[in-house]
C-alpha cells in the first residue's frame, strides 16, 4: 500500500510538473513567435519560471523516495 | 521499423555459449543501486578501492586512523549492525569527521576551479587577453563562461552598483558545481552534488551571503511589509520569515535530487537488461539489452546536460536570491508593493 503511494505520488507530481512546465514552453515560444527581438529576455524568465516548477516538483519527488525507501527497509 | 527491431533482436542474440556464460554470473549476484550514490569510506580508481582516513571524535577523545579496518584491527572500534562503527565499550561516535569519498570529490571540484582561476588570473596579468585577446581554446572556453556569468547572471539580477561584488562567488560555485557533477559521469567516480550535506552547504553559504547583503528595504519587508493593512501582516511577517528559509532549501533540495535522480536512472534502466534475464531467460535480457544501452547511452547525453544546467540554475538562483536582498526599493509605488509580494513568494 505505501509503495502504491509512493509511485502514485510520483506519477501525479510528473503529470502537475509536467503540465506546468508545457504551459510555460507553450506560452514562451507564443512570446518569441510574437516578438522574436525579445528572445533572450523570454528565454531567461522561462527557465526562472521552470526552475520554481521544478524545484517544488523535486520536493514532492524526494518525499516518494523515501517513502519508498523507508518501507524496504 | 517491427522487421528491423527483431532482426537487430536477432543479430545480438546469435552467441549461446557467451550468453551462457554471462548469465550465469550475472544470476545470483545483487547489485547495490543507492550504494552507486551513498557516501563511502573508499575512493574507486579504476576498480581498485583506496580506503580513506578516519577522523572520529567519541567522549571528548579523538581517534585518528588510517581507514575503517585498521580502526576495527586496534581493538577501539567494533562493527554494529544497527549504528555502524562504535567504540568497544559502546559509546557512540559523536561526531564523524573522517574523509569519505564525497569529500575528495568536493575537494577535487574546488581544486580544479583555484587551479583554472589562478592559471587565468596569472595570463590576464600578463596582458593576454586583458591587452590582447585570449589565446588557445581554454582560455576562450574560460573567458565565455566568465562574462556570461558577469553579464547575464550577475549583472541582469543584482543592482548594477552591487553586482562587481558578487562575481567572484557566483563564478566560483558554478565552476566548482559543474566540476562536480560531471565527475558523476566518470566511470568510478561519483557526483558529490549527489549528496544532500554538500549541496545543503553550498545553498548555506548563499543563505548566508543573502543576508549579509540585504538591505534595510529587505528587512523592512520582511517584518513590517509596506503599503498593506496592520492585520494582515500577521499572515505577511510569518510567511516572509518562512520564505528567508524555503530558498535555500530549495536550493539544495533541487541539485541533489537532479544530480541523484539522473545516476539511479541509469543504473536501473541498465539494471532491466539483467531483470528481464530473470524474467524471460537469457535470449530476450541479452537482445532487448541493445535498446536498454542507447538508451542510457543518450541518457548519459542528458546527465552530461543535466550537469551543467543545474549549475547554471544554482547560479542563477543565488543571483536572484542576492539580488532580490540587495535591491533598494524606493516606495513611491507602494500600491505594486503587494502585487510584487505576491509574485516573489514561490
């Protein structure tokens, strides 16, 4: 049961990461088609933005690890 | 694409006596994946184990050894399953100061960075590059690293009167970060960054410098947030206080799991070639085994990747992190106080 939770956990915090970082690339590469000259500027706020993402994404992540690791044990 | 996948099956799969061979002594042994990333008492050169000193401190006495066998050989140390290494008469070690592999690889990272600084430092004093332009491909490599991180880290995120000031570091935790990671992508080495105490001390040392550099406009934010009602900085002051801290965290949290996720990635998708032996005999492990590699053979492209954007990230972050301390606000516009709050609280 807790290892189901483990990958369950890991599976949704993908899916939310996942969609997370996809509105962000979706969103930037509108800018850029917008406003090529603007690209670097864009660039550096979408990897900002993602690295957030990523970083509470990870979090959730290392909790399923040791969940995981803690019932092997 | 079916045809060719089975024939490619085929083509690897067409030695019986090797595979024989193989199987047999890969069946039966167990392999250690969190021991490829766990910190240990030896450094692997090329398959040969190099046990490392012992620095331990038990009672208020200190032990010095050579490596954990010749501790256990004095008759002082014995072996316990629960707590590891404890004295004989059962008094635990209270503090662990001995050099483990992690360690060296921490160590090596940032003798590399002195080693390139001081070796460019010694050049540009000499006028190359400073009245001349660089000369040979490492010092172009190390030039183009430098100003990108002055010019697109430092410069784009700390005040522009301050930022000279915070070079230095954010230049010095990205070479020696990088270095570090990419020893994970040496056959025995390991990534030290791997290791949530190495990165927790990186990230601490950012903490630290943000708050030496904050201003009073920093703190006045914290405590007592401008332009907002007195009761909702009940709510505010706890939240920001948390926030001083969460960063940091984040920080280490994010380059651990990174540098961990991407060795216990490879280690088990190499690990499926042996599962599927196990599992549907030795003809399917050994044929399937040709997609397993590439795979890791482009995941190791990735790690190698990985390496470098998560010490581009770290830098980044720092630089963000000091400069959102360091700035001077000015509060004309007090009623766009809130809506920053809100977009720096992540």
């Amino acid at each position: 049961m807790g290892f189901l939770a483990a990958g369950l956990g890991a599976g949704i915090i993908a899916l939310g990461a996942g969609f997370g970082i996809g509105i962000i690339g979706k969103s930037a590469t509108e800018s850029i088609a917008r406003q090529p000259e603007a690209a670097g500027d864009i660039r550096g706020a979408m990897l900002l933005t993602a690295v957030f993402i990523e970083g509470v994404a990870l979090i959730g992540a290392i909790v399923c690890i040791i969940l995981a690791l803690g019932l092997g044990q | 694409m079916r045809r060719l996948s089975v024939t490619i099956l085929l083509l690897f799969a067409i030695n019986p006596g090797l595979l024989a061979a193989d199987t047999e002594e890969s069946s039966g042994g167990s392999f250690d994946i969190m021991g490829k990333v766990l910190d240990h008492d030896y450094v692997e050169v090329v398959g040969v184990k190099l046990y490392l000193p012992r620095i331990l401190l038990v009672d208020g006495e200190w032990y010095f050894y050579a490596n954990t066998k010749s501790a256990l050989e004095s008759g002082e140390f014995m072996q316990t399953e629960e707590s590891g290494l404890v004295r004989s008469d059962g008094a635990q070690i209270a503090l662990d100061m001995s050099i483990t592999s992690h360690l060296i690889y921490v160590w090596l990272g940032i003798i590399l960075t002195l080693l390139i600084t001081i070796w460019a430092a010694s050049r540009y004093r000499r006028g190359i590059g400073a009245e001349s332009e660089p000369k040979g491909a490492m010092h172009n490599i190390f030039e183009v690293i430098f100003v990108f991180i002055r010019d697109d880290i430092a410069k784009e995120f700390i005040t522009p009167e301050k930022y000279r000031r915070y070079v230095p570091y954010l230049f010095s935790v990205f070479m020696a970060i990088m270095f570090m990671n990419l020893f994970g992508l040496l056959p025995w080495a390991a990534s030290a960054t791997a290791d949530l105490t190495v990165t927790a001390t990186l990230a601490g040392i950012t903490f630290i410098i943000t708050q030496f550099s904050a201003t009073k406009d920093h703190w006045r934010h914290v405590f007592a947030f401008p332009g907002v009602p007195g009761w909702s900085r009940a709510i505010l002051t706890p939240v920001e206080i948390l926030g001083l801290f969460t960063k940091p965290f984040a920080l280490a949290i994010r380059l651990f799991a990174n540098m961990l996720s991407g060795k216990i990635m490879i280690v088990s998708i190499l690990g499926l070639i042996f599962i599927f032996t196990d599992m549907f005999g030795a003809y399917v492990g050994v044929g399937s085994s040709v997609f397993w590699v590439l795979l890791t053979a482009a995941l190791y492209f990735l790690k190698a990747l990985v390496a470098l954007i998560q010490a581009y990230v770290f830098t980044l972050l720092s630089a963000v992190f000091i400069g959102m301390a360091a700035e001077e606000h000015h509060h004309e516009e007090d009623d766009t106080a809130v809506a920053h709050a809100q977009s720096v609280e992540v």
